[in-house]
C-alpha cells in the first residue's frame, strides 16, 4: 500500500474539486434542509444563507445533521457507534525511509492490547486498540481509546521507531465512526443521498471507513448525474443508489466483516487466550495476510 497524511490529501482532493468546477466554502455547517414537496430541494447553513439543488448529497460524517432534519434517523445509538484515538507524529523523510523501508503498516493484537501504526513519507500516526463500541465505554467508565493509544505509544517497537525517526507529535484526534452490524438502508429519499459516515458504511470488523466513503461517494454521484439526465430526482428514483451501493464491494465488505467481528468477538477473547494463547493472533494474522 500508499499511505497518505490525511491533510495533505483532502487539500490535494479539494484542490481537484474546485479545478472541476466546484465552488469551496470553508466555515460553513450545513444546518437544514430545503424541502419542495416531498423532496429535499438544498440546503441552508448556519448564517441562513440557502443553496437550492434537485439533488444532494450528504457526506457530513457520523453526526450527519443533514440525515437528521431530513428525517432519515435520529442520532446513533451508543451501540451503533465507536471511539477511534490516534496520535500522529511528523518524523524526517529520510530518517523514515532509511529506517521503515517499504513497511507502512504495523498491526498487532493480544489479550487487551492491540492497535496499528501506520507509516507515511514524513511521519506515522499510532491508532488505538480493535474498536469498541461507545456503548462500551459507558460501561468501562472511561476512555478506553484514548488510554489505548498512549499506552501503544509506549511499547518498545514504537518508542524505537519515534527515536530513529526523531518524531515529534502533531496531532490527537478522536472520533466518532459509525460501527452497525446490519447494513443501513435508509440512505436517500427524494432529492438526497448520504455517503461515507453519513450513511454509516464504515465495514463492521476493522471499522475501516475511508475507501467506502469515496467509494460511496463517487457512486451517488454518477446516480445523480443520471438523475439529471432522466429529470426524476424522486425517492423511488434515488432508490437505485442504495440497491447498487449494497450490491458493490462496499455492501459485500460490510456482510463479510459484521460475520467476521461476532467469529472473532469470540476467539478473541480473554478466555480464549487465557486457554490458547497466541493461537487466536495466528488466526488473525492468518486472515490478514489470505
């Protein structure tokens, strides 16, 4: 694989947008939504000012207010979401070359320990253990992702690697992902479709959500590009978009991995290990490298 610092890329991406034609407003929520009918026809952010459209297309993340005024959900539930801490590092290029060479993911799992390091051009960042849900920490009566991370950092492979590399912090993030276990089909009605978060297509086992949101993306595009050309912007038009996103390998990903994380909820489980050892790392790493 290619790693890109996320910065970087969503300025590269933006940059393409706007070359494209589209107009960037930075500083602005989306708060509302125009209706017209039975249709969602824009939206109106947190000035008041409208932008009026047949289509949108939602991709405001796990809160997704959008979602919400247009009547598709409330807010997830406890259950339904997970926590994500990582910590990023910018470290020397050439340090990173010289010391990482062509690794540029570390992933590693063991009873109440597990998380990953992934490796860019200039830096890496360190992610927190197998997600859990919020629901989860409620219960735990802490941040169990934030304590994760930290004590990932600490680890002897990662100190050695933030020492060769001369690394120093950047940026904490923590942050909501939607994490369902049944794949979520109330995603458009007339005139609106959501992607990525906002549609909560994060896979169910890693809790990986970046290529789906592209993926989901791009492909509510080509529907409403389709939309335009047959003038039909109505909900059981944009209809299609779900049925063919859940068809795609982003809808096939999310049943393979909501089986996968109830098979694996359970060989890896502390009384698992306290029986087996490492045979449940050597399953998983198994899986991993078919």
């Amino acid at each position: 694989v290619q790693m890109m610092y996320r910065p970087e890329f969503d300025q590269w991406m933006a940059e393409k947008a706007v070359a494209a034609g589209a107009k960037l407003k930075l500083s602005t929520l989306a708060s509302n939504v125009i209706r017209k009918g039975n249709n969602i026809y824009g939206v109106v952010d947190h000035k008041g000012n409208e932008y009026q459209a047949p289509v949108v297309i939602a991709a405001d993340g796990a809160h997704s207010l959008i979602a919400q005024k247009a009547g598709l959900r409330k807010k997830w539930e406890k259950d339904q979401v997970t926590v994500l801490a990582t910590v990023d590092f910018k470290a020397d290029p050439e340090r990173i070359a010289e010391y990482c060479g062509d690794t540029n993911v570390h992933i590693f799992m063991g009873p109440e320990r597990g998380g990953y390091v992934c490796i860019f051009r200039s830096g890496f960042h360190v992610g927190s253990r197998p997600a859990k849900t919020l629901q989860s920490e409620v219960n735990a009566g802490r941040n169990v992702s934030t304590r994760s991370v930290m004590d990932n950092i600490q680890l002897d492979f990662v100190q050695r690697l933030i020492k060769a590399t001369r690394a120093k912090p950047r940026e904490f993030q923590l942050h909501f992902l939607p994490w369902l276990k049944t794949f979520n089909e109330r995603i458009y009605t007339g005139g609106l479709m959501l992607t990525g978060d906002a549609a909560g297509v994060p896979e169910p086992f890693m809790a990986e959500g970046v290529w789906q949101a592209m993926y989901s993306s791009r492909l509510a595009a080509k529907v409403a590009l389709r939309a335009h050309k047959d003038r039909n912007f109505s909900k059981i038009y944009l209809k299609q978009y779900m049925e063919e996103l859940k068809a795609s390998p982003v809808g096939i990903d999310f049943i393979a991995g909501s089986v996968l994380r109830d098979f694996f909820s359970e060989w890896t489980s502390q009384t698992f290990y306290d029986f087996f050892d490492n045979l449940a790392d050597a399953m998983f790493y198994g899986m991993l490298t078919m």
